[in-house]
C-alpha cells in the first residue's frame, strides 16, 4: 500500500470546503433574494427606553434623531 500524499490531501480538503462554503454563500444569497427583510417603523417603548437610557447616562442630553445603522 502507497501512503497517502499530503499535498493531494489538503488540496482536496481545501477544494471540497471552498465548495461547501460556495454553495452555501449561493443558497443565503437566494434565501435573501426570495425573503427580503421587512423594514420596520420604531415604536415608541423604544423610542421611551432610549431616551430614558440616554437621560441617565447623559444627565441634560436631549435625543432629537435615532436611525438605524447596518
């Protein structure tokens, strides 16, 4: 029996993960592409809870504008 070469091994792992993680990376763009987010108003608890968070920390600050960063 010829031992295994290691070159040949890791070049085959290598391959079949950047395959795996390529067919991944295709079905989450397409989940993404069938199932869009839903953008979404801000209630006004979290307006409440951020302004009151904002109080304690920031004794005198005012929030005057929240949005959402990504």
């Amino acid at each position: 029996m010829t031992d295994p070469n290691l070159l040949v091994i890791s070049l085959t792992a290598f391959v079949a993960v950047f395959t795996l993680l390529s067919l991944l990376a295709l079905v989450m763009h397409f989940t993404t592409l069938i199932f869009p987010e839903i953008a979404r108003k801000i209630n006004a608890t979290e307006v409440a809870v951020i302004s009151s968070t904002i109080q304690t920390l920031i004794p005198g600050a005012k929030v005057t504008r929240i949005e959402e960063t990504k």
